[in-house]
C-alpha cells in the first residue's frame, strides 16, 4: 500500500506542472522517474499492480487538478447533493493512467520504451478527453501555456501535439543519462537530435512573420472591461436585483459618449433579471448609447413561444441588438446528460429546468468588416468547436464568462490560461471578460496587453490596434495527420516488440 502512496505523490508533484504554478524542472525529475518505475521494476509486477499503481499516480494528479469541479454543486441548494459527481469524473479520468502504466509493460526493449511513452500517453488523453463527457479541460499541453510562443506550433501538430513535445521534453533526461553512461549511445544521439531538429522547425515555421492583410482596414479600438466581481451566491438574490441594473446603467451612460471606436464588455449573466422576447432592459441600454459604442453583455433569455431558456451574449448598439445563445452547456449545471433515461434527476438542476443550446453561427460583425467569434464560459476550451469554415476568417474572440462558479484556487488560473492558447492556436486577439477574473486583452501572439487580478472589483480601458491577418482557411487537418502519426507510430511500435520478441525466443 505505501507503493500506491508513493505514485500517488507523484501525481500530486506532477499537478504542480499546470496553471497556475508551471513548476516546469519537476517534470524533468518526475517522468524519468516514471519511465523507471513502469519500464523496469514493474516488469517484476502483475498487471493488477501496475494498474492499481497508475490508477493512484492518476488519483494524485486528477483529485488536485479537478478538485474545484465541486465547487458548482454547492452554489443551489438543488444541486449539493450531487457533488459527488464530481469525484466519479476523478476517478474516470484517473482510470486513464492505470491503462497507461499497464500498456507500457508490453514493451520490453529500452528504446521502444522511450518512443512509445509519449505515444501512449496521448492517445490516451485524446480518448479521455473525447470520450463520454467530452471535456479537454487540463490537456497536458497547458503546462506550456505561460508560454504561448511555443504554442503556435499547435497550428500545425495540433494542441495534442504540443502534448506530445511536452512529455519528449520531459523524458529528455534519460536520453542524456543513457548518452554519458554509453548504454545505446548510438540510438539515444539520433533519437535526441531528430527531436531537437523537429522542435526547431516547426518553431522557426511557425513563429515566421504573419501577413498583414490588404483587404482589411487596421482599427483602433477602445475596450472597457467591466469586471463586477458579484459574489455567485448574490447573483440572483432578488433583494439585489434592482440596485444592481441601477448600477450597470449608470455605468453604461457614464461610458457611452466617445469620440473613438469603443466597445464596452460585461461578464456572462451580467444582466440580473430574465430576457424575454418583450423585455425593455435591452432597449433602454440601447437608448444610451451613442453612434461610436457598442455593449456586449451576458443574461438569461427566455423564448416564450418555445418555453426554453438560453445562456446568451447580447450585442447591442443606438439602432440594434443582436444575440448569440451558448452552444456547448455545461454537464449537471445548465443540462443534465441523459436525462431522457432518468427524469427523476431532472428537480435536483436548476429548479428543475434546462437550458437549451443555440443554433446561430458562431460569428458577429463588430464593425464594418470586423467580425468577432462569440464564446459563453468554458466554450472557449473546446478548440475544435470554437473556429469553422464561418469564422476563421473573424480577427477578435469575445469570451464572456463568471468564473465564480470555480472557486478561488486553481480552476479560474486554468480557464484564464486555456483561454490564451485559444488566442496564439487561431491568430486571433481575445477579449476576455469575467465577472470575478481574470480578464484580459490578448494580442494574437498571446501577449497580455491588460489582464485583471482574481477577485477584484474594477473596469479598465485597452486601446487596441486591430490589424488583420491573413488566416489561413480552416481546417481539421493538422489534427488528422497528427492522429494519423500516432496509430502508425502505435503500431510500428507494436510489430517491432513482437519481432524482438520472436527473435529472442527463437535464440534461446
């Protein structure tokens, strides 16, 4: 049992790698390590072991990572007593590493070992993260994501493939290790300098000067961000309500007469009261606004020929109101999965009622030929659902969200960093907008021009110089031929285990 404690520990040390730490000279002594423990002294074990063995490592990683994923629950009464929930999603994803350590025991050569490792490790991350609930929160890749420079490789590997560089990096060691001690002195200097050869490739490729685009016009802009800061327990406390709309309407005016280009951004559910289709609340902040301010601003809205509500960014200015409604919900808080197979469940969410996703497409024009991809909360971690062929061309990501909901601790500092790599993945420059932080301006290289503090009460005015790149179209395929070169390598792998393992047999 102390074994299981000791992996466990090294999960704990591992979660150390991700925001908001990036304690990054820990992984060089803890994947070694690993390598050494799955790869040799487990060869001793049963399979059980080895699994039980990376079950914990994967239980000190995930229960620290996700420990804020009960945090939710408590917020509605309705709702606590499903916080356990959150500790089954522990244990499904920690299931993962137990997999992990028992694959790893098929390869018996030492230089497969070194190849196959990240190759396993991330196959099993893809599966994890879109397999059931999908949900590619905390992909390894984040461990990287205080340095956004190296993430714009992702636009040709894929954010799976800056995993897979990142865990390279971190087995590096043993290369090294190998080299001085001339054990397979041969193999590990090639092995080590075609990985450095292809790092550096797709480095110097994809950090090459972008292209201005001469079609668009460049822009100034003015962004205010308005971070309220209301405590989640407060949002809807009716009591509160009336002051509350006083409050952002008093704002609005005092921040609606510009000479420039201004663009005014609230946090998701800003608006404190229910939208129906015949409320007046969008249209009085329109009557405040003059020709050169445009307010883009979260609420509830409620379809009153459908009887659905929706989570839903409005966009309003003097002469209209657009509306964009939240397509990826969040499982157990705005839906419930399968909740057709148990409609007992269905009283314990949100008073007993749903929302419903959107349907509009995912883009909105801010200016002229300015366009903006829209993005409600935890959206904006779900890359392969954020940019299309609709969009890609958009050069400004608005993500709206109250990252209340995930406590003070680790969860808003992942959110906020998993927000940036959609910045630096797409080329794109990103407002972001919390109701309790972090918000932020993002540049699309992933520089933060402006970013607030975590629990701060405060509005911020960024002047932005918008000038528009040339994108190239949209396209799956980076993840396609990274996935591609994963089973190919997964199976070159294999055969060449069973050929060594034959020949051996056949020797002695």
């Amino acid at each position: 049992m102390l074994n299981y404690f000791k992996f466990f520990f090294l999960g704990c040390l591992t979660f150390l790698l991700f925001p908001p730490y990036f304690i990054l000279p820990i992984g060089f002594l803890v994947f070694p390590y690993l390598f050494y423990q799955i790869n040799y002294l487990n060869l001793k074990k049963s399979t059980r072991s080895c699994f039980v063995e990376g079950f914990f490592y994967g239980l000190g990683l995930n229960f620290l990572l996700f420990f804020w994923l009960k945090n939710p629950f408590f917020v509605d009464d309705n709702t606590k007593n499903l916080f356990f929930l959150s500790y089954l999603f522990i244990i499904y994803a920690s299931l993962y590493f137990g997999i992990f350590f028992v694959l790893l025991r098929f390869f018996k050569n030492q230089n497969i070992q070194i190849i196959v490792f990240p190759i396993i490790f991330i196959i099993l991350e893809i599966l994890r993260t879109k397999l059931f609930l999908s949900f590619p929160w905390n992909i390894f890749a984040y461990i990287l994501s205080n340095q956004p420079y190296l993430f714009n490789v992702s636009k040709y590997i894929s954010i799976y493939g800056v995993s897979y560089i990142a865990i390279v990096i971190l087995l590096s060691p043993i290369l090294l290790i190998n080299i001085f001690n001339n054990k397979e002195k041969k193999f590990n200097i090639y092995y080590l300098l075609i990985i450095l050869s292809i790092i550096s490739a797709l480095y110097f490729l994809s950090n090459s000067s972008e292209k201005i685009d001469q079609n668009k016009k460049s822009y100034e802009l003015d962004i205010i961000i308005y971070q309220n800061n209301i405590a989640q327990d407060e949002k809807w406390n009716s009591n509160l309500m009336e002051s509350r709309l006083n409050n952002l309407f008093e704002f609005i005016e005092n921040n609606s007469n510009n000479l420039k280009k201004t663009l005014i951004v609230f946090s998701e559910t800003e608006i404190p009261y229910i939208i129906s289709s015949k409320q007046t609340i969008l249209s009085f902040i329109s009557s405040k606004l003059d020709d050169n301010t445009i307010v883009i601003i979260g609420g509830i809205r409620k379809d009153q020929e459908l009887n659905s509500y929706f989570n839903t960014l409005f966009k309003i200015t003097q002469n209209n109101i657009e509306y964009f409604d939240k397509k990826v919900l969040v499982p157990f808080g705005e839906y419930f999965p399968l909740i057709n197979y148990f409609p007992y469940i269905k009283k314990f969410i949100l008073g007993g009622t749903e929302f419903t996703k959107g349907k509009s497409k995912r883009t909105m024009l801010l200016y002229e030929d300015i366009y903006f991809i829209p993005s409600i909360c935890f959206e904006n971690i779900f890359f392969n659902k954020l940019i299309s062929k609709d969009n890609y061309q958009n050069d400004l990501i608005i993500n709206i969200t109250n990252d209340a909901w995930f406590g003070k601790y680790q969860g808003p500092y992942q959110h906020f960093y998993q927000s940036i790599v959609r910045a630096v993945e797409n080329n794109k420059y990103l407002i972001r907008v919390s109701n309790n932080g972090i918000s932020a301006v993002v540049d699309p290289k992933g520089k933060i021009l402006y970013a607030t503090k975590l629990n701060e009460k405060i509005s911020y005015k960024v002047n932005l110089q918008i000038k528009p790149t040339k994108n190239k179209e949209y396209t799956q395929m980076n993840f396609l031929i990274f996935y591609l070169f994963l089973i190919i390598s997964f199976i070159v792998c294999v055969i060449f285990q069973i050929v060594k393992k034959n020949e051996n047999e056949f020797i002695s």
